[in-house]
C-alpha cells in the first residue's frame, strides 16, 4: 500500500487519482495544451480533493513568471496605499498573483534595497504610488527589465498612469452646493507646492467665477481652524458654504465654526475631499465628501500590470478616474428661498 498522508502530494499522485497522464494533468493546472473541459475539471477537483498545491518555483520556471507583483509606496501609514493595494488584490487574486508591499518611507536607500530584493525574487512587475501626484520615485524605475505601472505618482511619458480626476471632484462638489442655494463658496486647502491642491483650487475657481477665494495651508486639521477664524474675523459677508481639500481640514473648519456658534448646515454648508471614513463618519454632523474612488485606482492598476506581465499591450499616458460625491449630512437640505 503506498502511503501519501506524511507526505506533500505531487503531480504524480493527481495523475494517478484522476487516471490521465502526468503530461494531461500538469496541462489540465496550467490551462495549458488541449486538454478537454471535462477533463480539466476533473483534474482540478481531484487535485483539491488530495490536497495538492503546485509547486510556486516550478510553475515559474515554466510559465517564465513569478505569479509576484511588487508595490513601492511612500505611504508609511497607508492612508492612502491601502485602499489602493486591497483594489490590486482584488484583481490579482483570480488569477493566482500575490502582491508585495513595501514602504520605503521616502528614504531612497530603504527603497532600493527593497527594489532589489523584489527583483531578487523575480516579480513579474511593480506598482509604485505615492502620498502626492507631483512626487518623483526615490529610485529609478524607468529602465527596469519588468514593466512598471505608477498610480497616484506621475511616471515618465511614456509610461501608464493612473490618478484620481482632481479636477472633476471639486465641479462635483461646487455643484451639489449651487443646487443646494449656496452661493459664496470658500475653499480651504492644502499647500501651494501639491499638484493635486493646486489643480483642485483652480478648477473650484473656475466653477465659482468671480468672488470665488481659494486659502493655502496645511493638510491638517488645525489649518482649518486657523483659516474659519481668520475668513470670520474679517468684515464683510460671510460664507454660506466651505469647500475643503482634505477631510482633515474639513474636520478642523467644523470644529472652529461650533466654537464661533455657527449652526452647520443651517448657516454653513461643509464638504470634505478623501471619503477618509474614519474622519467623515465620526464627524459631527457626518461629512459630506468626495472620493477618489482609491479602491477602483488599484483595480484599474492591478489590471494594467497584469496585463503587461503577460506580454499584453496597454496604452500609455495618464488615465483620470472620476471622482464620487458622498452625501452626508453637513450640507443639509437645500436653502428655502424667503
């Protein structure tokens, strides 16, 4: 009696179990030759029912792929990555491909050390994001040998692209707040030297026209305080609404307005930009705010990448993915007219 049950099971044991040839039953795993679908199924079935799992090495040495992607991220505390890596995953998984994950803490020798311990074990490609659109790699990545995908990070011309639609977001947002009555929009966002909150401001200004104030601070809550005291210690009229960059900042501009006794929405309608949950939800009121959809940004890269690490053409330049409008309750119910 041959004894397996102390042992790992082989392609042999499949092969004996399934009664086809080592040959059918290896092509049977792979999807390779021209195996029937029933026999196909049967093999598959057999070999979960005996436990075998394919050997990972082998299996590369023939496909010549690692089934590995490597993701670089300067995103030490995932704020914005994870949302990302899990929409890669989602993706990659069907088809048997891991991911790895390694934050390089915007240090360039952690990053290529990590670079080349990836290249070590032979992925089959790497996505590299960032915490900024405008940031460059800290290491180079243009003349790698496996192709390179760059999500929220610009890569080189040639390369494929994928950010969130920084100016579709803001239209979205000064829309809602024009079909809810409001009229003297303000906007209060993040550093002058991003991109994304230049681009952001810019494309507010034009949906706001003449009037319209774009204020530059930091990504941070206390910025947002800063700027409601400064805009409500001036004279003139007030705004009825606030546009932020960031829920961060929204967070701190509703903070400062309940210090100064002003009834959100009642008197100020407040939009966030992230859909940062854990910020948006536990706000009080709870936050209306626009997603970069960052989950659909790694669908989209996890795709890309795999279909380059088959050999399999994708368009190069920079794809801009719609933004969504999350409706909660800091803008209220539009404005009745007296």
């Amino acid at each position: 009696m041959n004894n397996t049950g102390d042992r790992r099971r082989t392609i042999y044991d499949v092969a004996k179990a399934a009664g086809v040839s080592i040959s059918t039953a290896s092509n049977a795993l792979n999807g390779t030759g021209r195996t029937n679908a029933e026999t196909r199924e049967r093999v598959r079935r057999v070999a979960e029912e005996i436990g075998f799992r394919p050997n990972a090495l082998a299996r590369g040495l023939l496909s010549k792929r690692s089934h590995a992607i490597g993701m670089l991220t300067n995103d030490t505390y995932g704020r914005l990555t994870l949302p990302m890596a899990a929409g890669v995953s989602e993706v990659l998984v069907d088809h048997g491909v891991s991911v790895f994950l390694c934050a390089t803490n915007n240090d360039p020798r952690l990053a290529q050390q990590h670079l080349e311990a990836l290249l070590d074990r032979q992925v089959d490609g790497i996505i590299f994001t960032a915490t900024r659109l405008d940031l460059t790699p800290p290491v180079q990545l243009s003349r790698l040998p496996i192709p390179v995908v760059y999500v929220f990070a610009e890569g080189p011309a040639d390369s494929v692209t994928f950010f969130p639609d920084d100016e579709q977001g803001p239209r979205l947002a000064v829309d809602h707040l024009k079909e809810l009555g409001r009229s003297r929009i303000l906007h209060i966002t993040g550093p002058r030297d991003y991109l994304a909150a230049r681009i952001r401001a810019q494309s507010y200004l034009d949906a706001c026209g003449d009037g319209a104030e774009a204020m530059f601070g930091d990504w941070s809550e206390e910025w947002g305080h800063e700027a409601v005291q400064t805009v409500f210690a001036r004279p003139g009229a007030k705004p009825d609404a606030i546009f932020c960059g960031s829920d961060e900042i929204a967070r701190g501009v509703i903070d400062a307005l309940r210090d100064l006794n002003v009834e959100i929405p009642t008197d100020v309608a407040v939009v966030g930009f992230d859909n940062w949950e854990v910020v948006a939800r536990q706000t009080r009121p709870p936050l209306t705010t626009i997603d970069m959809e960052l989950k659909e940004l790694g669908h989209r890269a996890g795709l890309a990448i795999l279909s380059l690490s088959k050999g399999e053409p994708v368009p190069a330049g920079i794809t801009r993915l719609p933004c969504r409008l999350v409706v909660r309750q800091s803008c209220g119910s539009p404005l009745r007219s007296d």
